[in-house]
C-alpha cells in the first residue's frame, strides 16, 4: 500500500499545487518512488510547478478507456523518482465528472505501485474535491494567514469531518441513536460532533466507540503558507490547537512556509523553486515541512501509546 | 478528549490545579486572545452565540480560580467529586530560597576541630608523661617526638594543618640543628607545632630556644 496524501486547502491561490509540487521533488531526491496526481479537474497545472513541458496523457484518457489502466496515464518528469498523472488537456467537461467516473479514480489510485502518492486537489468544497479528499485518511491542509483563507480551511475540514461521521452513521445503522443524541441535547448535530460524540458514548458506549475510532483514523496536518514579516509566526499552531479543541481531529502543524516574491519567477519560467531558488528561506521552510511530515507521521504509533 | 463544554475550569484555561494566580492570569490573557472577536484564528471557526459561550465559559472559569476563596470552595467541589487529588491543590507556600553556595560545609570544618582540641587538651592534662616533659626546663626534639608519640599524632597530619614543611618538622624532631631556619621562623614553626598538640606555646618555644643555645 502506498502512503497516500491528499492535499487540498479551500481557498484557491493559497499554494496547494506549489507545496504538492515541491514535496513531491523533495521526497523523490529522498529516494521514495513518488506519484503527484493533479486532481485540480478542469484546472490543472502542476505539470508547470514541476518543470514538465504540457504533458501528452492525461487522467481522462483513462476515463475514456483510450488506455486500459490508470499506471498507462503516468508520465516521467524530469526529476528521477518523479512521475505525474496530469489533469491538463482533458476533456473541457472534465469538472463535472460523473460519479461512475469519479468512483473509477478513487478506486484505482490506491492500486498504484509507488511510495508515496501526492493528491493535488482544487479548491472549494464540492463533492468531488471532498470524495477525492477523502481518498485518503492523511490530509495535508495548506492556507495562507489571511481571513479569507482560514476560513475556507475550516470550511474545508468541517465538510470532510461531517461527511466521515454521516458515511459512519448510516453505514452503521447510527441514525436511531443519533436521533436519540439530539433529543437528549439539541446542541449534538453533526455541525457540534464533539458534543454528539460524546453524548453518543454516554448513551452507547459500543457505538460511539466505534465513532471515535472511524474519526481518529484522520490523520491531518497543516502547512502555513505564504507567511510575511509582519505576520505572526503562531497562527498555524493556533489553527491547529482549535480544531484539536473543538473538533476532536488529529491535527498536527507541519511549519511555516516564508512567502517570497521569486515563486513567481520560478512558475514563469516553469522550473521548481527548489532548483531555481535553492539557497531561499523558502526552500529552507519547504525542506521543515518534508522532514516534519516523514517524522510526525513515523511518531505518530509511539506519541498514541505514550497518551494511552 | 472532553468537549469542550464539560470540560473543568483548569481544563478550560489548560493550567494544572497547583497553578499560581500568575499562571492563571497569564492562561487567561492566552485563551482570551485565541476567542476574542478580532482572532484572525477562531473568527471564522464559532458562530457569535458559540463564540459568546466560550467567551464567557472562560471568564467564569477566570473569576472563580483568580479570587483565593471561591477557588478553595471550587476546589472543594472538584474533591468531593472525585475530579481531583487533594494533594494537587495550590497552597499558597513560598519556595524556599535555595542556596547559591553550600555554607554548611564551612560550619561543619569550624565546628569539628572543636571537639578534636578539648578532647586533646583533656589527654594532654591527663598524661603524667607529657607533664613530666614539659616540666623540664629544657626541651630537645626527642622530647617533642615523644610528647607527639604519646598522643599519637602522625607528623603527616601536623605538616598538613600548620603548612609547615614536614621536612623541617622532622628537622626539629631530629634536633638537626644544620637544618634550622632563622630563629624567628623556628619559633614560629614551635608555636605552630605546639598549638596544634594543644601544649603550652611559649614553654615549648622557651625551652626549645634555650637548649639551641646550650648547643651553640
């Protein structure tokens, strides 16, 4: 099984595609066979973040059946260890993908034969970014500390949050107790699930276990991007401690990633950052975020028991 | 994890029940920057009536721990409850000082040489030998050795405490008169040799002195 990360981050422009991008080539150079898939239907443009010229395959040529496997769709890029399933030079109506062809992609990525697979996904929440989301229990959320961004991060986890706990509940046959949840307490709704979890435990200890345990397979983390001088340092750690708080999610703070007028530069001459821009606090930050990611993940089994 | 809503008011401003009205003040001020209406963090996470709940969830919490009287009945609440450890509670103790140096090993080299010089004055008084010697008028170095024989002190230890080189005190011991200092610093040395036998100085020095000068 490789180990999967879905990438997403609400708000569009936050740097979802660069942060994909860039610790796709940081862990290839660290010898993982690494994939980046470009989930961004209908906006698709990691192929350029990477250094690829406009690639010749594309996801829909498997949803078309033109090849017979998603593997056939995977480009090499230019970076050894690297390799692309590209979004760009789809079908124009690839955003609105039906469902079938939605469940063909969901089922198939986790088949492919690579460490390490990096889901770029595009902003918003609509059903498709939070299936493809949710792909995967790992999560890497990416904002900006901007207003406008924080809160589409929220908006994006609480859709992920809530549509785990509703597939549970009626894949469990919860609703009744659920039910029985809301009347005892009109604040345990989906929208409270730290209130409904525990008030389902109170009145089943059995069910709202097994609840807790479907929840705490989520596994997510937050990247800060773009942060300027002026900003301060601390709200993505803080971001992280609310939604531990309140949502009762696994939420670890991955590091601060300095904003730097130069990204630009690198995308318009279409080569990584990392390469263009390798002596940067940028690059710096962005090698932080790699190392956390690859340790929080191994530590993650040892901190449990130590809590436990 | 407790929601948040039953959650304690230690629990709620994440301090431990020994934390001091300093801790206390300093988790509020925190919390209170992480919920107040302006946070760029939680502004868009609450809606105003959540918002408005915690707000004022934390400021119960702050108000009931910071005055010392309804913390201790709170506290009380929270023991009767089985919620928390009598022995965790905050006590109002000052820290003792802790010492930079450690004097007491000081007081303790003062103090013990002490007990060791009335114990030797005593043996000294009491030995009929060392009496007989000393009422000689004349004193040679055999008899400063036998004095220090029947007390039994090793010449080591006397070179040691006095600083005087242990070479001269064998000198004095060995009456090798070639090897005597100056007079000045010779009596210096007879005092210093007889002090720390507890003997009388100046009977020493004088008879000493006087069978020098018998020699010569």
């Amino acid at each position: 099984m490789p180990n999967i990360w879905s990438i997403g981050g609400g708000k569009g422009g936050s740097g979802k595609s660069f942060i994909t991008g860039n610790l796709g080539i940081l862990l290839a150079k660290g010898g993982y066979k690494t994939l980046l898939v470009d989930l961004d239907l209908g906006a698709a443009n990691l192929h350029t973040i990477i250094g690829l010229p406009l690639p010749e395959k594309s996801i829909s040529d498997f949803l078309n059946k033109k090849v017979g496997t998603l593997q056939e769709t995977v480009e090499p890029t230019p970076v050894p260890n690297l390799y692309l399933i590209s979004g760009a030079m789809n079908n124009l109506d690839i955003a609105n993908l039906a469902h079938e062809q939605k469940l063909k992609i969901i089922r198939n990525i986790p088949k492919l034969p690579y460490d390490y697979i990096l889901l770029d996904l595009g902003a918003g929440t609509s059903f498709n970014t939070i299936d493809f989301f949710m792909i995967s229990a790992l999560g890497i959320f990416v904002t900006t500390p901007e207003p406008t961004s924080i809160e589409n991060i929220y908006r994006l986890i609480r859709s992920v949050y809530f549509r785990k706990i509703r597939q549970v509940l009626s894949s469990h046959n919860f609703r009744t107790l659920a039910e029985e949840a809301q009347e005892r307490d009109a604040r345990a709704t989906v929208s409270n699930p730290d209130i409904l979890l525990y008030i389902m435990k109170e009145l089943d200890p059995e069910k709202g276990e097994i609840l807790e345990n479907e929840l705490r397979t989520f596994n997510f983390k937050l990247a800060l991007n773009q942060l300027r001088k002026q900003d301060n340092p601390n709200i993505g750690a803080l971001i992280c401690k609310i939604i531990q708080r309140h949502l009762a999610l696994k939420m670890h703070f991955l590091g601060n990633i300095s904003f730097d007028e130069r990204v630009h530069n690198a995308v318009c001459k279409k080569m990584p950052f990392l390469d263009l821009y390798p002596y940067t606090q940028t690059t710096l930050d962005l090698r932080t975020c790699h190392k956390n990611l690859l340790t929080i993940d191994e530590a993650e089994p040892i901190l449990q028991n130590a809590v436990d | 994890m407790k929601p948040f809503r039953e959650q304690n008011y230690y629990e709620l401003l994440e301090i431990l029940p020994d934390a001091s009205p300093l801790e206390i003040r300093r988790a509020y001020k925190r919390v209170f920057e992480l919920y107040q209406d302006e946070s760029i963090v939680s502004y868009s996470f609450f809606s105003k009536e959540e918002r408005e709940e915690i707000l004022s969830l934390l400021e119960k919490a702050y108000l009931a721990l910071i005055d010392l009287e309804s913390r201790v009945q709170y506290d009380r609440r929270l023991i009767e409850l089985g919620l928390m450890d009598r022995d965790g509670q905050y006590s109002n103790k000052m820290k003792e000082p802790i010492p930079i140096y450690d004097f007491k090993k000081v007081h303790f080299d003062v103090f013990e040489p002490d007990r060791r010089l009335d114990d030797l004055k005593e043996r000294v008084s009491q030995n009929a030998i060392i009496q007989g010697i000393l009422a000689q008028d004349i004193l040679t170095g055999a008899d400063l050795h036998k004095i220090r024989t029947e007390l039994d002190i090793p010449l080591e230890e006397i070179a040691d405490s006095t600083k005087v080189q242990i070479g001269m005190l064998r000198a004095i011991e060995e009456d090798n008169l070639e090897n005597f200092p100056p007079a000045v610093y010779l009596k210096g040395f007879l005092k210093s040799y007889a002090r720390y036998l507890q003997i009388d100085e100046s009977v020493v020095v004088n008879g000493f002195i006087k069978r020098i000068g018998e020699g010569k």
